[in-house]
C-alpha cells in the first residue's frame, strides 16, 4: 500500500480568508474559560504584531481593522468533507483524518496517474487552486505518512518526502519528535522526563516497560507507523448532493468580483463529480446579502446551465465568468455557497488522440454563452412536426435536444415570415412541383403547387402556385 497524507494546519482561519486574493489582517479565536485566545492568524495580522496565543483584546488593540471571526469546528469538518470529495478524482480510498487530514491510498491507480510524482503535483496544484494551505507526505503505511506530514518534512530539494519503503520509513521516523504521537500530555511529558525525545529513543526503550509505564496505546500507535500492525481505516462515501459555502473576509459590491471565490469552491465540484462518475447540467451560486439577516433582501442566485451534462472544470470556470459579468446585486454580499442541483451520470467515451485535455468541443459551449448573452428564450433548436404545411411543419424544442430527422425532402431551412407576391415569369424553375393539400381540418387550407426556382441574379429560391387563384409566391431562400 502506498498513502498520500494531506495536513491543513491552518484550516479554521482560511474558511474566512482564502474568498479573497489579498485579504485584510484577519485573526480567528477560540473561547477558553472565560477568556477569548487567538488560534489562527493571517500574514497581514502578523506584520501588525499579532500572534496565536495572544487574548483577542490585546489583538484588536494592536491590529487597527483587524477581522475577527470565532472558530466554527462544524465548517471545519464540513470543509474537511468537501476536500474529501474534491480528492475522490484522483482515488476512491480517501479517509479522514480529524480534525485537519486527509489519507489517500494510491497504490492502485498510480498507472492512473502516471506516477507518483506526477500525482503529487496534480493534489499540490489542485490544493493551491482551492486556496489551501498545507503539509504533505507519501509513506507505506497510512500513520506513518500522517506523522510525516504533521512534521513538515522536505528532501533537500524542498519538496515532500516521499517514500515507498518500510525501511526507509523507519530511518525517518526515527528522527521525528515525539510531540507528534497522538498520545495524552501526561504520557507526553513522562517521555520527555525519561530522555525519550524522538520517534527512536522510543523504539530503544524496553516494550515491556515501555507498556507498564505508558500504556499499550503507545506501542500500537509506533507499530502502526512502521507497519508492524495492521491499521483499519473508515473511507469517505461522498453525499447524495453537492453544496458548499464560503464567507467572504469582506463584502463584495460588484457581481464580477465573486469570480475569485466561486472558483475556490468549482474544483471540489468537479472532484466530486469525478468520484461520482457523474456530469453537472444545472446549478446554483446562491450570494447573501448582508441585509438577508434582517429579512430585508433575498438572495441573488445565479444560475449555470449547461448544453449538456459536463464536470470540465474550465467549460464552468468561462461560463461562470459570462454569467457574473450579466448579473446585478442588489445588495453587498457576504458569502457565496454554491448547489448542484442536477447531476446525471456521465458515461466515458474515448477521446481525441490528438486532443490537448478537456471535453471535445461539439458546438455545446457556443450554445452555452449564446443562452448566457441572449436569454435562454431566444436559444432554441427545431424539430420536424407531422404536418405537410411548410410553415407548420416544426416546432420548437430545447436547444441541442436530438429531434426527429428531417425529411428528404427539396425544402430550404430558411422560410420567409409571410410568403412574398412574386411573377413566374421573372424567375427559371429548376424542380418541382411538390404538391401540398391540406389544412381542411382547421379552416387553413392549403392548396399549392412548390418549385425551386432561380432569380436573374442566381439565387435559388422556393416558390409556390396558389391553386385557388392561380397567384406565385416567394416562400423560402436556400443558402
């Protein structure tokens, strides 16, 4: 087995801050007792002397505009869910590990991915994407690379370690702290006291002892770490609907401006949608207003719809972009959460050999922004209709929907609103007639002899004889 762990050491402050490219100084506390503490801040908090530890007073006093937002545990695991869905593109074998990682098992799908290095780069570019920070590491056993990543470690060349052998393994977890270990202060503190300071020292110590003084817990966490015992991990199963929120660190006045938020929450989408082995037609970013608390103003909710069921991430990216700058607020907003509300499985299908990467372009993106700029109303497809009267002979249907096939029949696309008076004298008939009787049942006969016809300039036009009254008409224009 080979896993990827993903550590999110600052995860309660970037719920609030990664909405924003260059946010304002932001700090997130945490009641303790009576007193308010400061568990995560920002760089711009930071240049203003804030630090984690400090009373929240004391911050605010320091940092002049410093945000402030309580920690929120909830939308901590609810964001840690949504990463989880986001990395089943990439595996089905996601576990979480609370409260800030991920473990992914690799092992079956690195061909996949065309290695491991390329798949590492595929999570560490799509994490930076999402805006999050973190730790990550590749070991044989799914603990071991858990202390890995909760340690920070590099090679040389500042990249994550990596690694696929259980001896090499153990030679690094030697060296690792034992502040690590998932253990209770007190076992904690009584290793520090026995001179026990890494990973190693532990592992010299007699086991015997070792259990007696600090418990049986100890030694199975070293032994899942190495791999000398088993460990059984619960997998992630993704939710039955996608829905995902996120508070801006400050309220946004233009719809344009959304488009940096709303594409930190679109790569979970497509990650879920690829665990799903499924395709987005419609959804919903919903954006509150601040005047939505006091019932004042609802929420604006912009709404994508796609030609056809899609999990591109580029093809939602544009057509997000066409939609905000086509969309008004009517009041600053806050938060922006983003529902899909229709998923449909999507089938695979071999691709082009010769295709760069994403979905081939069948004309579904053209009909996309059409309906975006134009209004769905105007954008729609034709379809044949069981009535030999050329003017009634279609209906209309949803664009890109697959009719009936046309007749073959000598008939033009283009018909003319109302047939035009015309002389059969002036124009060279080159087919014909087609001989059309009907409309008793309705009080619209029609009873009409059609040609193609060609004008002195060599437009071929359709025309028609009234045989009632012996009349010519211009009903059609071939390209």
């Amino acid at each position: 087995m080979l896993w990827i762990a993903l550590h999110f050491p600052v995860l309660s402050l970037e719920l609030f801050s990664r909405g924003a490219a260059a946010p304002a100084p932001l700090a997130v506390f945490e009641k303790q007792g009576n007193r308010s503490l400061i568990v995560a801040c920002n760089a711009s908090a930071a240049d203003c002397s804030v630090q984690v530890g400090m009373a929240l007073s004391a911050a605010q006093a320091l940092a002049d505009g410093l945000i402030v937002r309580a920690r929120d545990a909830a939308a901590e695991s609810e964001s840690l869910s949504g990463i989880a869905a986001w990395a089943g593109r990439f595996t089905p074998s996601v576990s979480i590990q609370p409260p800030h990682g991920l473990l992914l098992e690799v092992a079956s799908c690195l061909r996949l991915h065309r290695g491991l290095a390329r798949l590492l780069h595929q999570v560490r570019a799509g994490l930076d994407e999402m805006g999050y920070s973190f730790t990550m590491a590749c070991a044989p056993t799914a603990h071991g690379a858990w202390l890995l990543a909760l340690s920070g470690a590099r090679t040389v060349s500042g990249r994550e370690v990596a690694i696929r052998e259980l001896a090499e393994l153990e030679k690094i977890l030697d060296q690792l702290p034992v502040g690590l270990l998932a253990q209770p202060p007190d076992v904690l503190s009584g290793l520090e006291m026995v001179g026990a300071h890494t990973v190693g020292d532990c592992l010299r110590l007699p086991r015997a002892g070792m259990a007696r003084r600090f418990g049986q817990a100890l030694l199975d966490e070293l032994d899942r770490a190495r791999g000398a015992l088993p460990e059984a991990r619960e997998f992630f199963v993704p939710p039955a609907e996608f829905a995902r929120s996120l508070e801006l660190p400050a309220t946004v006045h233009e719809a344009g401006a959304l488009q940096f938020a709303a594409c930190r929450l679109l790569p979970e989408l497509e990650g879920y949608l690829s665990l799903r082995q499924a395709g987005v037609q419609e959804c919903d970013l919903v954006c509150s207003h601040e005047a939505v608390r006091a019932g004042a103003v609802a929420p604006t909710v912009v709404k994508l719809g796609f030609a056809k069921p899609t999990r591109d991430l580029a093809r939602m990216q544009l057509l997000l972009r066409e939609t905000l700058a086509r969309t008004h607020l009517s009041a600053p907003v806050y938060a922006i959460a983003l529902h899909a509300r229709r998923i449909l499985p999507l089938d695979g299908a071999n691709g082009d050999i010769f295709q760069e990467g994403g979905e081939a372009e069948d004309g579904s993106l053209l009909l996309e922004r059409l309906r975006i700029r134009l209004g769905k109303e105007a954008v729609f497809g034709i379809t044949p209709h069981a009535d030999h009267r050329p003017e009634r002979a279609w209906r209309r249907c949803e664009a890109g929907a697959a009719g009936s096939p046309l007749r073959d029949l000598p008939r033009p696309l283009w018909l003319l609103a109302r047939p035009v008076p015309c002389r059969e004298g002036r124009l060279v008939l080159k087919s014909g007639p087609e001989r059309i009787e009907s409309g008793w049942w309705d009080g619209r006969d029609a009873v009409r002899d059609y040609y193609v016809a060609q004008d002195g300039q060599g437009a071929r036009l359709w025309v028609y004889c009234d045989r009632i009254n012996g009349e010519w008409f211009i009903h059609g224009l071939f390209a």
